[in-house]
C-alpha cells in the first residue's frame, strides 16, 4: 500500500479545496454535483498551483542538445559554442547564494478517476486474488490498473548538481578534440532527468467537499445533509481501499466514528456544529500526511 507523506504544496491545494474553491456546489445540489465541483476545483487549482518553468533550463538544453548535434556532424566548433551558450544560459542560476538543486522543465496534470463504489473495489480484489492464485498474472494486473482515482502533477526537472558539470565535461573533451567522448558524457546529461509526481487522491477530495456542504445545510435541510455525509463516509471507503494511507495520527475508523456522530446529531437535537469543526479538523490532518510525491526518479 501507499504510504508517502503530502507535501505543503499539494496539502494547500488539497486542504483548501472548499475553502477557495472558485466554484461553489448551490445548496441542494445532488451528491455527483458537489462530487463533480471538487475535482474540478482541484484540477484547477493544481493546474495554477503547477512548478513555474524554468525557461533559462529550457534554454539551455536546446543550446546543449544542438551542441550534440553538431558532434555527430564532426563540427567542434559549432559543439563548443552551443555548451558555452548552454552554461551562459544557467549563469545567473548558478551564481546565486541558494542554487536550486532542481529546475522544473515540463510540468503535467492528469487525472485518473475511478467510477466505481468500495463494493466494486472489493469484488475486482478478490478476482484478483484469485487470478493471481491460478497464476493468471496478467489478468489480475490488467484488472488492477484502473484502482486509482487521484490527480497527478507530474514535474520533470533538470538536476543541477550534475547537468552543468557535465556539459563543462564535455567542452573539455571538444578541446581536446575527443568528439566521442564529449558526445557520450552529453547525452547521458540530456538524458538524465528526476521526475516527480505530486497526488491528490480524489475520494479524499470529494469527501471534504461532501463535509463542508453537509455543513452549511445541516440545519435547515437534515435529508440532504445526511446524504451528504453517507456519501463522503462511501468516499472515504473507497479512498481507503484503494491504499491512500496516511501517518496522521487520525485513521480512517476514527474518520468514519466522526461522521457517525455528527449523522447522529442531526437525526437528534442538530447541534452538530462542534461535531463538524472535530470532523472537518481531523480530516485536515489525515490529508495533510497521506499522499504527496511518488518516489522520485531520473528519467
């Protein structure tokens, strides 16, 4: 199972996701409709929220990827004078007190949704189990492939503790006209790339929304409040099957306790308004450790 902790970034998207929504769900909307606000003010916040380009990195691999270019092409000096570009462009990055380990060249948001209940995730698990135990690999790996549901933003960066001393490398070689030797240590740099991805699991989403509309109309409309909260209590379910862990001390049983007992307050005296600030507090801190950045990697 996952278990990777949120960063500050992807939690202030996450967290705040019915807070600043530029989108509000109207009162009364259906289930799906405040399900479909929430991703989609997600989507748009992480997509504003995405790494800002680095255009001088960028710059300065179309200077380095040229330079390989002109090595193929036995043309040494056009190949150093591309690396010189190449190093000018990162100068003023380099030169300053703090240098960036990392500058963000391609950044990507997707998003990967699962339609399905938790009773839907149980029944493909358990085919999977059984797939798996007649030895039916691929069947249980195709029949586990759509059990996500989150949004990605996937950031690529150029490594800085090795990108500029391996064009400087190469210009050493070109210098001593050892072309195949430059080319070999510039194409390892402009193959050599950490790839991030920061995750928004969806249920969780959705389930926050659900709990802040549930809120605002608890008093006035227990029917649709109650509804609200069945279905980011089945949010929850399925966001907790489909392995989103976290290290908060809050847990998906004390999540689902918590809902409980506001659902309770309703159906009674509905002074639940203490019982949704504890629920909406301890769901805050259940996302702000469950899922931030996929183990990273050079590409």
């Amino acid at each position: 199972m996952k278990n990777i902790l949120l960063s500050a970034c992807v939690a202030s998207l996450l967290i705040g996701s019915s807070v600043q929504a530029k989108e509000v769900a109207p009162k009364g909307a259906t289930v799906a409709q405040v399900n479909t606000v929430a991703v989609s003010n997600a989507k748009s916040k992480a997509e504003a929220g995405q790494a800002k380009l680095v255009k001088e990195a960028i710059a300065s691999l179309a200077d380095a990827h040229e330079a390989l270019i002109a090595i193929e092409q036995k043309d040494a000096k056009k190949a150093t004078k591309k690396l010189e570009d190449a190093l000018g462009k990162l100068e003023v990055t380099l030169a300053s007190k703090e240098v960036p380990k990392l500058l963000p060249i391609d950044s990507v948001v997707s998003v990967n949704a699962f339609v399905g209940t938790s009773s839907d995730i149980d029944a493909i698990l358990s085919k999977v189990k059984r797939y798996i135990n007649e030895g039916k690999v691929q069947e249980a790996r195709a029949l586990m492939l759509p059990l996500q549901s989150e949004i990605d933003i996937t950031i690529v960066s150029l490594p800085l503790a090795s990108y500029p001393d391996a064009l400087k490398l190469a210009a050493t070689y070109l210098h001593s006209n050892e072309l195949s030797k430059a080319h070999h240590i510039l194409a390892i740099a402009l193959s050599t790339f950490t790839k991030e991805v920061e995750v928004m699991p969806i249920p969780l989403l959705k389930a926050t929304d659900l709990i802040a509309s549930a809120s605002a109309i608890a008093k006035e409309d227990k029917k649709m409040a109650l509804a609200y909260l069945e279905a980011a209590n089945e949010s929850l379910f399925v966001a907790q099957k489909l392995g989103y862990v976290s290290k908060s001390e809050t847990t998906y049983k004390v999540l689902h306790e918590q809902i409980k007992q506001v659902k309770e307050e309703i159906e009674g005296p509905n002074k639940a308004e203490a019982l949704f600030l504890k629920l909406k507090s301890s769901l805050k801190a259940f996302q702000e450790k469950i899922f931030s950045k996929k183990d990273s990697e050079n590409k």
